[in-house]
C-alpha cells in the first residue's frame, strides 16, 4: 500500500513538478523582459521608492494570508465550513490591512520626505486587499496538486502585467509603470483563478472550525511576518544610510538574482512542499525525499550561483545596461547565499509538515536577530560591505543551524543527510571559490576571459563530482532526473505533433513489451521516493 502510494506521489509530484516548471520557463522570459525594457525607462531611484514601499507593505500583507494558506495545504482533511471561514478570514485581514496602510501612509511620507510614498501605500494596501480573495482558491489548487493550472494562471496574469507596465513605462509614467504592472497582474490572476478552479466559498463563518486552523495559521503569520521583515530590513537599512538611487542599485541586483531562482526554483519548492506534507507521517520515505530534494536543489542552485559570478559583469550589461555596473559586486555577492537559500527554504517547510508551527517562530526569531547583527557590522563599509554580512551570515550561521535544528526536530538523521548532500556542496564550495578568484582577477570588459572562467569553474564544479565519493551517484541521479522530466514532457508534444490516437497506439506498445520482458521472480526494489528518478533493474 506504501509502494503504491509513493508511486501514485512521485508520478502527481513529477507531472506537477514538469506542469510548473514550464509554466516558469514562460514566466522567466517575460520577466527578463521586464527587466531588459524597464532597466531603460526608469531610473535607479525609481527602483529605490518602490523598494522601500514594497520592503514594508510585504510585512502587512503577511497578516492578510494570517498563516491560513499554509494550513489548508498542510492539513490531511479539510470541509467546505473549514475552507469558507478561512476565505472570508483572508478577505477581512485584507480589509484591514488596506485601511491601516492608508492610515499610516501621511507618516511614512513625512519618515522618507517624499509626498509620492502618500498615494503608494495605499495602492499597494489595495492590492493585497484585492489579492486576498484568491488566497484559498491557490492554496486549495496547491493541495490537490494542480499545478498545470496554476502555471497557466500565472503566465497569463503576469503577460498581461508585464505589456501594460512597459506601455506605461514608455508614456513616462516612471515608478507608477510599476505600481500599474504589480495592479493588473494580480487583478487578472484573480479571474483565472476564479475561472479554473470550481470552487465557490459558502456565505458562512465558523469560529469551532476555523479556531484550530487560525492557532496553527498564528504562528506561521508571525514566522512570515518576521521573514518578510528579514528581506526587507536590507532595503530599509541601505535606504536610511545611502540614499533610494543606492537601494535602487541593491534592488535590481536582488532582481538579477531571484529572477532565475524564483523561476526555476519556485515550481521545484511547490511540488517539493506538496510532496513532503503527503508523505510526513511515514519516516522512511519522508526523510528519503527531502534529503534528495536537497541534492536536486543543491546541485541547480550551484550551476545558477557559478555562472552568476562568473558572467556577472555581461548579465548586468546585457540585461539592465552600462549605468547599472554598479550593482555587479552587489550582484555577485547574492549569488554566493543562493546556493544555500532554497535548501533553508525547503526545511522550513519541513518544521512546518510537522505541524511545529512554534518551532518555525522561533527559528525566525532568531534568524533576523542575526540578520540585524550582521547589517550592523556592515554598515562601516557601505551597502556592499551590508549585502557580504548579510549573504556571509547566512551561509556560515543561519543555514547550518537551520539544517541541524529542521533535523533534529524532524526526526530526520543528520549524519546521513550530509553524507548524501556532500559531494555536492563541496564540489559547489571548490568551484565558487575558484570562480570568485578569477572574477577578481580578470578585467570586467574582458568578455572573453570571464566566459572562459565560468566555463572553467563549471568544469570544475563536474569534475569534482566525479573524484569524490557517490559524486558521480549524484550525476547520474540528475541525469536520470532530467530523463523523467523528458519522459513526462514528450507525450504532451507527440500527442501535439501526431495526436492523441498515435500516442495512445505508443504507449499500448510499451507496456505489451513491458509485459513480455517481465520476470515473475524478478527480486522487489525500494519503492522511488518522491521527486526522484526510479532506480531500472538491468
């Protein structure tokens, strides 16, 4: 029955996974395009005000989810009176989040003496408001695994975004192309999700059912409330001391950065939180699919960190333009925590699937302490010297602490999760070492010179994995990784090019060759856990 089960996980969590990663393909291009075309129309303090409104509304609009997203996915069984007093709980936290943005707004105007952040807050107080009638309707997508449909959804929603903010943005409008592209991106998500997904919230509230979901969703908000603080105190901190054209700098080097990561990334996550929480009561398997998740996200994050340092000085000529160049070392400083950021994003869902929404508040507690305390000794170096402190502490202190503490909590073995993620993360440290040495010593005009050392510390990166122990398990585990992922894509393009009968006619084929090459005594393997390659007997 647990065979059956992981089966049933990996097949919903690979097709998701693929659905998703797709759909991000698509939303990568229109992104890069919004970054290539804006970087052209608006200016670095354009980016810096709209930094700092976001760097605070992300906190308020944390008490708009209030934790309830995360305990619709994470709870096993959930009623249509649960989901109602949920949605509508979602609304009035948006409601009153819109009403105290608007209140605050004359006092932050008069903090950052700019008569502009009057109107920004509330336009983005209005949009969290608008947002939050779609918050269950994504959760609820999110648990049954239907993540093609919510790829679709966020493609077209962003597409439209991204045409009227380059409009606007080309009729002079400035900061405000931002504000109108942020405005019809989540208004039109809004009516895809109504229009996909079947269900309709009932007009009804129960305080009985939705109180032990609003106790679990209690300590989640606190612990988001906090992270989003924790992303946005860099942005405030660099604003107070240098100045919006310095914060519009730092912002678009983050943008630089979280593009790829929240691209490709971001679907791998959803599926892998989906997949953890389905599969949390059993040990063996949950502890099998995190720690191969880890690897998975390890081994892509380090690719992404490794050319991001090496071709840092052409993404940011190519992609924002020569006066951006400032933003490069900031640039390659977040590309050195982006190899760790997904994994501690991974575990916390694991302190989360465990249902110790306490032990999540706590580890936030102490994760912005350190954060604080690293942007304070920074400062004495300026805004680079605040981003390495920042991106330092979390490689060398948060995240180790996060994998000791999310382990010890989870009952997951340390000792073989590392034994497992090592050749990985040292082939990783060599290479960005190497990388990082090189791209100090190499003209940053020199095109030529950087792509031949990014593509020495790419082969390093491999080649280290062939000489350390199980490194080249792990190759051949993301190759067969990518095989999956080809075999779940092809028959959606061959059913394209030959129809459906042809594919249909295939895959009959297949399995009477399967029934023929068969072996009854054919000794039983472990069952594949979820996210993984199965593993083929000769």
């Amino acid at each position: 029955m647990a065979t059956a089960q992981t089966k049933s996980l990996k097949r919903d969590s690979m097709i998701g996974g693929v659905a998703a990663l797709l759909g991000q393909v698509c939303k990568f291009i229109l992104r890069l395009a919004t970054v290539v075309v804006l970087a052209r129309f608006l200016s670095p303090e354009d980016y810096g005000l709209i930094a700092i409104v976001t760097a605070i509304t992300s906190i308020l609009v944390v008490f708009r989810d209030a934790g309830l997203s995360m305990a619709t996915i994470q709870k096993p069984e959930v009623n249509q009176v649960e989901l109602s007093s949920m949605h509508w709980l979602n609304v009035s936290f948006g409601f009153l989040t819109f009403v105290g943005v608007s209140l605050f707004s004359p006092l932050l105007a008069w903090m950052y003496e700019r008569p502009e952040v009057f109107w920004l807050f509330p336009c983005y107080g209005f949009l969290g408001f608008v947002g939050s009638f779609a918050t269950q309707r994504s959760a609820i997508m999110q648990r049954e695994l239907r993540f093609p449909a919510l790829a679709k959804c966020d493609v077209l929603s962003q597409f439209a975004g991204v045409v009227t903010g380059i409009i606007s943005a080309a009729y002079g409008l400035g900061f405000w192309s931002l504000v109108i592209m942020e405005g019809v991106s989540t208004v039109a998500r809004n009516l895809l999700l109504l229009s996909m997904d079947p269900w309709r919230p009932s007009f009804l509230y129960s305080h009985k059912e939705a109180k032990p979901l609003l106790r679990f969703g209690f300590s989640v908000m606190c612990s988001n409330a906090l992270l989003a603080f924790s992303r946005g105190i860099d942005a405030l901190t660099i604003g107070q001391f240098y100045g919006l054209a310095t914060v519009g700098l730092f912002n678009r080097a983050q943008s630089l950065m979280n593009t790829p990561m929240n691209q490709m990334i971001a679907p791998v996550m959803s599926v892998a939180r989906s997949a953890i929480f389905r599969v949390s009561d059993d040990r063996s398997a949950f502890e099998s699919a995190v720690i191969k998740i880890s690897r998975h996200l390890f081994f892509l994050t380090s690719i992404i960190a490794i050319s991001a340092i090496g071709l840092a000085p052409i993404i940011v000529v190519c992609l924002l333009g020569p006066e951006w160049n400032d933003c490069t070392p900031m640039f390659r400083v977040l590309a050195m925590f982006a190899v760790v950021e997904p994994v501690s994003g991974l575990m916390l869902n694991v302190l989360i699937s465990k249902g110790d929404s306490g032990a999540l508040l706590r580890w936030r507690i102490f994760s912005i302490t350190i954060i604080i305390l690293g942007l304070i000794i920074g400062i004495q170096w300026g805004a680079l010297g605040m981003v390495t402190t920042y991106a330092t502490s979390g490689i060398l202190i948060r995240a180790p602490l996060l994998l000791i503490y999310s382990c010890k909590k989870s009952g997951i073995s340390l000792a073989t999760y590392w034994k497992r993620v090592a050749p990985t993360l040292l082939s990783a440290t060599v290479a960005l070492v190497v990388s990082y040495g090189l791209a100090f010593a190499t003209d940053n005009q020199n095109y030529l010179q950087l792509v031949f050392n990014w593509a020495i510390s790419l082969s390093i990166f491999i080649l280290a994995h062939v000489l350390l122990p199980d490194g080249i398990a792990v190759l051949a585990e993301v190759r067969n990784l990518a095989g999956d992922v080809i075999q779940t894509v092809s028959p959606k393009v061959r059913e394209k090019l030959l129809g459906q009968r042809a594919v249909l006619e295939v895959a009959d084929a297949n399995t009477r060759i399967d029934a023929m090459i068969k072996t009854p005594d054919m000794p039983s393997i472990e069952a594949p856990s979820p996210m993984t390659p199965s593993q083929k007997t000769p």
